[in-house]
C-alpha cells in the first residue's frame, strides 16, 4: 500500500470551521462598536496570524461601548 495519498491529506491545511468564522465575525462586530463608541483601537503588532491589538478610550466612552454590547446581545437573545 502507498503512503502518497495519506501523507498529502496531513500536509493540506484544514479550512476554518464554521465556528472559527463565526467567532472571528462576532469579534470584527465587537470592534466594530468600540470604535462606533469612540474607543481607539491600535495595531500594535502581528506574528503571523495573531494580532496584538490596544483598546484606549474614556470611562464615557466605555460606557458606550458596554451600552451598545448589552443591546446587540439582547437583540440576538430574542432572535
């Protein structure tokens, strides 16, 4: 028996499950209303796939954000 084909099948790359995408969306949305709150989102560095991000803003600010959180999440509890 070959080994060819088993061995090309663990060199491919898995694809992002559902889940992995949906995660990352509902992260992008989470960012997405921290900066719609005012909050300053930064870039401070990437390795490779992983992102190092800063997240600065005022308590006012925060408050927004914390406000704007609560209201998406009741708005997917009723849906």
């Amino acid at each position: 028996m070959s080994n060819a084909n088993s061995s090309a099948n663990a060199a491919t790359p898995a694809a992002p499950s559902n889940n992995t995408r949906n995660a990352a969306s509902e992260f992008d949305e989470i960012l997405s209303l921290a900066r719609e709150a005012g909050m300053l989102i930064t870039l401070d560095g990437q390795i490779g796939r992983e992102r190092y991000q800063s997240i600065a803003g005022s308590l006012h600010a925060f408050r927004r954000f914390a406000e704007a959180l609560g209201e998406s999440l009741t708005q997917r509890a009723t849906i």
